[in-house]
C-alpha cells in the first residue's frame, strides 16, 4: 500500500472516529473500524487500563475477541498485558505454540478458536491509556501489511479517545466535536501529521487568537482557512 494512500485512508477512519458521540461509542467505533479495514482480521477488541496491568475489555466486535482478552487478566498474561507494559506492538503467529504465554494461548485457541494475534498500544504523548487487539482464526493470520495499517489506526484510535475525553471535560457539544475531527482531518491531509498533533494545532491557534477552539475548527472546515496569529503591538 502506498504512503499517500495509507495517508488519505487514515485520515479518512480519524474523521469517522471523531464523529463518535462519546468515549464508549468512539471505542465501539474502533473496534468496528479494525474489524472492517485489516482483511485478515477475524475480531478485535479494545481493553481499557484501570489500575496497573489490571483492564477491562468495553468494546469487541464479537465475544471471541472479548473472551480472548478477559482472560488474559484472568491468567495474568498475553499479549496484551506485554503491549500496555512492554512494547507498541506484540505479535503471535501461532498462539498454541507461543512459548511467551503458555496458559493462555492454548487455553484461547481451544475456547475460541483464535489461532494468531496483534496487540497494539494504545497511548499518547500523556500516558497509555489500552491495548488495541485483532485476532485470526488462521496461523500466520497477518502480514506486514495488516501491522502498517493497524499501527496507524492505533494511533488515531488512541488520540480520539484522548479527543473524546478532553471534549467532555471542556463540555463542547457533539456538534462541535464533529467539526473538530473534521478539522483535524483537513490539516492531517494537508501538512502530512497525525491527530495528535493536528488537534495540538488546533488547541495552539485557539489559545494564541483567543478564540474557541471549535470556532477554530468551524472556520478552518467551511473556509479552509485559519486565523492569523496575534501581531506584536508597540
């Protein structure tokens, strides 16, 4: 797949993610994402740090995925209690034979029939907020291909739910939530960054005019332009 085109993809599925209601309906709506973006992909589910290595798993595409990772807290391993803690991104190609977590693995293939994995991190620049997973029902189930793409959708998929929670803090209305994802996605395409740093553009640019954020983003998505920043007076 072709960078430009990864490109316009991803920004594409952050817009989606941004238009979620809330923190539970942008999860359900990852998961929905991962599930019809990765081919190969057979389930997925996100589970949510709560204290330590402790997780709960509020949103899977189905109940294989959910078991697949309840019972890693059950068993006090897989993969992804060794992403959150450990690494971006763990990977299984056979999860019977996977030496790293010799309870759970067999005990997932023969409760559920999941056979290879990949667990991606969830965080941002602030902290890891969960752990991304997508399951096959096949050995070698994903190639490099599927790691690129869930990679990227791990990312923006972590800053929408940072998006989402700031939004509410901030009390902003859905409305203007959407328009901010819609911003976002207009400067990820244009300067070529990820979420993250487009809604930092956004919140930098508010700040320094003094003007709402979401009146940033309304004005950036119907006239595709910004505010000037601030000239110096004296």
């Amino acid at each position: 797949m072709e960078h430009n085109d990864l490109a316009r993809r991803m920004a594409a599925l952050a817009r989606e993610l941004q238009e979620s209601r809330d923190l539970q309906a942008t999860i359900e709506h990852a998961v929905e994402l991962a599930d019809k973006n990765i081919v190969d992909c057979d389930g997925a589910a996100i589970s949510l740090v709560r204290r330590g290595r402790d997780m709960d798993t509020p949103a899977a595409t189905d109940e294989s995925a959910a078991a697949a990772d309840r019972l890693q807290v059950e068993l006090g391993q897989g993969p992804c209690l060794d992403a959150i803690a450990e690494r971006r991104l763990v990977a299984s190609d056979d999860l019977v034979d996977d030496a790293r977590w010799p309870a759970w693995g067999p005990r997932v293939a023969a409760d559920t029939g999941l056979r290879s994995a990949l667990c991606f991190r969830l965080f941002t620049q602030g902290a890891t907020v969960g752990a991304l997973s997508l399951y096959s029902r096949r050995v070698q189930g994903f190639g490099e291909v599927d790691r690129e793409v869930g990679g990227v959708l791990a990312a923006h998929v972590a800053v929408a739910m940072a998006t989402a929670q700031q939004v509410e803090t901030l009390g902003v209305a859905v409305d203007a939530r959407t328009v901010i994802g819609q911003a976002q996605g207009i400067l990820m395409e244009r300067y070529d960054i990820d979420a993250e740093r487009a809604f930092a553009v956004l919140k930098r640019i508010s700040t320094t005019s003094n003007v709402k954020l979401h009146e940033i983003a309304q004005r950036l998505v119907v006239e595709r332009t910004l505010p000037k920043p601030p000239q110096p007076t004296g």
